[in-house]
C-alpha cells in the first residue's frame, strides 16, 4: 500500500509540473510587498507601513520601502541609492502630470479596498487612528473555516485528537473548526501588537495570540506575550498557507499547529543576492516559554521553574524558491508518580524543506520529518515514549488557461503522503495516510477545499497513545470539505 501512495503521489506530482503558470492579479508592488511581507524579509509594523500608504495612493511609498529594506540590511547601500534615485523620479514624473493635467473638484478615488466588508472595517480602523490621534495604526481582520466530513468508520472527528470533535454515532456531520478575529496594530515604525480571538466549538480558549513585539535591533525583533512557538514548518502556518484541509499527523500529535506559549521571543531575517544573482537568505525564531502545556493548545502558568526552550532556523542556500531548515524543543514536564513530584524531560526535533521552483511557476513542494520523546502516566503506565513522523506535499495552482479550459484557472490539485509512529518501541502501530484533494480559488479571500484520505494503521494502543480520541487508530477513509474565509 505504502509503495502505491508514494507511485501515485510521484506521478502526480509530474503530471502537476506540466500545468501552464499562472498569472496573479495584484499590481506589482502590492504583489512583491505581500510575498516580502509572507517570507518574514518585512515585518507586520513595516508591512501595514507601506500598504497603508499604497492605499493613500502616496507617491512616497516606494521610498518608504526602500528606506525599510535599506534599513533592515536586506539590500546594500548602492543599491539604496539606485532605487532613491528611481523612486524620486517617479514621484517627480507624477507631480508634473498632476500639476499640469486639468483641474477637477473631484477628489481622487482610493485604490479598491477588496476585503469583505471593507468599508464597515476601513471606518473602523480609521476611527481607532482618530481616537488615537493618528498615532496608532491597526488592521482589523479574520479567518475562518467550515465544512462537512462523512467517514466510513461509523464515527466522525473533525479534528483529529481533540475529544469534543468526535462523533462516536455519526458517520458525517457539519463542522466549524475556525472563527477567529484579529487585530493587528503599531505604535510607532518599531513598537507594534497583535490580539486574537477564537470563537470556534474546537478552541479551548478565546485568546490565542496576545503580544507586543519590538523591532528596535536590526535582525532581532523581540516578541512578548501569548504567540505561536518557533517549531517547524507546515505548524508556523496560518491554515490558509496549508494546501489541505487537516494539517500533517506529525504537526498534529507532536507539536500541535494551534498551539500558543507564553514566553519571549527573539525572530529576524536577512536577505540577499550573490554577485551573480543567486539568492540567499537566513531566517530564525528562538523561544524560551513556560511550557507547563507542553504539546497543549492553551498557554498557561509555569508549574516549575524550568523553562522551555525551542528554536527554528531556516535558509536559502542559493536555489530560487527553496528554503531548508531545522528546529528544537527542549524542557522539562512536572509528573507526580505515587505521590512523589519530579521533572521529566522532553525533546523534539525536525527537518524541514518547502520548493517553489522558478521553472514551474505555481508548483509547491513541502516535507518535515519530526522527532520526539516525552515521558507517560497515563494507563498505568509510567516510561518514556518515542514518536516520529514524516510528510510530503505537491500543490500546483492553475492559472493562464484560455478558451474552453479557462473554468480550471485557480483550481490547485494536491496530494499528500505521510506516516507517523507514535511509540516506537511498540510493533505495528504506525499509521500511513495518503490525502487527495484539490482546492479552489473564488478570490484572494476565499477558497474551497476538498480532500479523501485513506488511512492504514496498526493495532489500536489502548490508553497508552498521543492521539486521545482520534480515530486514525484505525484503517478507514474520510472525505472532507472545507470552505475558507480570510482578510
């Protein structure tokens, strides 16, 4: 079964690279100031900095990234200078055609704001910045995601390993996984914040992320409060960054994609290019957190005075779209055993890659390998276990078709094969799941999902298991839909 999952995924993945390159809507600025923004090279203050601007229609905003840029090293004082130099011609270019064009009383229209509701959020956002004297600026906006599964195990979990998603008498069922609203603000070019909320059945706390962050020191920016921890790839991901519905087994059950830590937080990026072009970058987040809620969805107070310690890094090692890397976790964990306290401690590991080759334009290729050992007291059973877990991922997002092909622009096929063991040292107790699925793309904001996963597994581990309820202890197959919303 397994060598059939990795010949499919192998030849769709081929038939995928063949799919014409698609083409994006967004101006050119606006589009290299999102994927500057989206590959961490600008952070959120600077980035709300510029768009806002390009919002305005004011002629300085390609001045103020380049200032930003410059100023952040990610280019080098020469190439400041050019682009200076290019950015004061242009406004000049447009002052004169302003001046000279006719008159009218008409103001100026501001470019479309697109977002949903975007005129009850932009009188919102401009109506804090007045009560703020236009001091603080903040973005107001939300993500959400709803759908419905059948699976043909007899029971339904829309959630895998969380209990109050599982359905032990329903074999479908409708589902709300996200509802979350966010506000994302700065005081200043280099004090900003960001809160959120989460009002989904599946969350187990409203606040999920409530911190300040400073970005006073040149590739250091630091972050307080309540955020998501630095491990891995596909988990730093927003879910709308994720091609499937569910994240991999592996996120899931060993770091957790929704997991949030208090703590403090050291992040930045650097960015550049050989005297040749080929590009280079270097990317990192380093963490120490309470950890009491070691692989919990909720931060909490500390119950020891270890703290946990995790950190990412990730590079460009000269190859246009690719990024490799590796990542952390080590802590200790408070267990009492017959009455007696003690510390145990747990470390987590993984390997990362993610490829958007430059030669099939809209073709995504991603993978991590994750590695952990934690210490048990559940069951009966008191001893160290070892889980591992690996996942592969192919997208392609259609787009440039014409004629009668024209309704496959923005459809994205996608197939993912991956396989976890969650106690090593127990026989037959890996899981296999192949996921075949596509997306489709409405708009920037909003898309439809789809996906059919086959899941082979070994024998049920009784009480001694990471996944809770999960019902991926057993072979079954489960199609799921999702509709997702985001601005």
């Amino acid at each position: 079964m397994r060598f059939i999952y990795t010949a499919i995924l192998a030849l769709s993945l081929t038939v995928l690279a063949a799919v014409p390159a698609f083409a994006d809507g967004q101006s050119f600025n606006g589009t290299l100031l999102d994927i500057l923004h989206s590959k961490g090279v600008i952070d959120d203050a600077s980035y709300i900095q510029v768009k806002d601007a390009q919002a305005r229609g004011d002629m300085g905003a390609n001045q103020m990234l380049a200032d930003i840029l410059f100023n952040k090293g990610v280019i080098d004082e020469a190439s400041y200078k050019m682009l200076s130099a290019k950015a004061a011609d242009e406004k000049a270019a447009l002052s004169t055609a302003m001046n000279t064009a006719p008159q009218s009383t008409a103001v100026a229209p501001k470019p479309a704001d697109d977002r949903p509701m975007a005129e009850v959020l932009a009188a919102a956002e401009d109506g804090f910045a007045r009560l703020t004297g236009d001091k603080v600026k903040m973005k107001i906006g939300s993500w959400m995601q709803f759908g419905w599964l059948s699976d043909d195990l007899g029971n339904s979990t829309y959630f895998p390993g969380v209990a109050n998603g599982a359905s032990a008498t329903s074999a479908n069922q409708f589902y709300a996984r996200y509802a979350r609203l966010y506000f994302n603000g700065k005081l200043d070019d280099k004090i900003g914040f960001r809160v959120m909320f989460d009002a989904a059945p599946t969350s187990s706390t409203v606040f999920r992320d409530a911190f300040v962050y400073f970005d006073h020191i040149p590739y250091a920016k630091v972050t307080l409060g309540q955020y998501l921890t630095p491990f891995g790839d596909e988990v730093w991901r927003a879910p709308m960054d994720v091609p499937t519905i569910n994240y991999s087994m592996a996120s899931t059950f060993i770091q957790v994609p929704t997991s949030r830590s208090l703590g403090v937080m050291l992040s930045g990026k650097y960015a550049g290019k050989t005297e040749s072009g080929r590009p280079y970058s270097v990317g990192y987040g380093l963490s120490a957190i309470n950890g009491a809620v070691a692989a919990g969805t909720t931060a909490g107070t500390d119950d020891n005075d270890y703290k946990d310690v995790m950190g990412r890094v990730y590079v460009n090692p000269f190859v246009e779209g690719l990024s490799v890397g590796g990542s952390f976790y080590t802590g200790q964990t408070r267990h009492v055993l017959a009455g007696l306290e003690s510390n145990r401690a747990h470390q987590r590991w993984a390997t990362e890659f993610d490829y958007a080759p430059s030669f099939a334009k809209g073709l995504t290729l991603r993978g991590e390998y994750m590695w952990q050992k934690r210490f048990f007291t559940n069951g009966g059973m008191n001893r160290y276990a070892d889980a591992k877990g690996w996942y592969a991922t192919g997208a392609y997002r259609i787009s440039g078709l014409e004629g009668s092909a024209k309704f496959l622009n923005d459809l994205e096929p996608v197939i993912r094969y991956e396989e976890f063991d969650e106690d090593t040292t127990i026989p037959d107790n890996e899981r296999d799941k192949a996921t075949l699925g596509f997306n489709y793309y409405f708009n920037k904001y909003t898309r439809l999902m789809v996906n059919y996963e086959m899941v082979e597994a070994g024998r049920k581990l009784n009480n001694f298991t990471l996944q809770g309820s999960d019902n991926s202890n057993f072979d079954h197959n489960t199609l799921t839909t999702a509709v997702q919303v985001w601005f």
